[in-house]
C-alpha cells in the first residue's frame, strides 16, 4: 500500500494531478484492474485439478449389471 501511494505521489509530479484523475485514465485502470483480475483466476483455474460435478450425483445411465467378457471378475495373468 505504501509502495502505491509513493508511485501515485511521483506520477502526480510527474504528470499533475489533474491528469492522474481524469476520466480516460480512470477508465483504462478499471479496464486494467479487471483483466488482471481475470487473468489471474484462468491461471489459477489452470493450476488446479479439474472437477467434474457428474461424478457427484447419482445418475440413471449406469447399467443394471456388469457387461464385461469376464462377469465374475478375471482372475488371469497378462
């Protein structure tokens, strides 16, 4: 925070205050402040597992019984 408001202090010298609160600039901060938002959420969407919300919740498609060529189970080596 105190780095922020040194930046704001010394862009103010630099540029003036009247420009610093001048509705383009404020415009393109909002427009800036919400893509990091956004980029910052696909990222960490990217790093997380995935979830699948299917698997949470009994569904009808299962099947009644097992289709498998080895309906009791397969006791065989590879």
């Amino acid at each position: 925070m105190l780095a922020q408001a040194s930046a704001v202090v010394a862009a103010q010298g630099l540029v003036g205050g009247s420009v610093l609160q001048s509705g383009p600039l404020r415009v393109l901060a909002a427009f800036v402040t919400i893509n990091t938002v956004m980029y910052s959420a696909l990222a960490l969407a990217k790093i997380l597992p995935k979830l699948y919300p299917g698997g949470w919740f009994p569904s009808r498609n299962r099947r009644a019984e097992d289709r498998s060529i080895y309906p009791e189970g397969w006791d065989g080596e590879r």
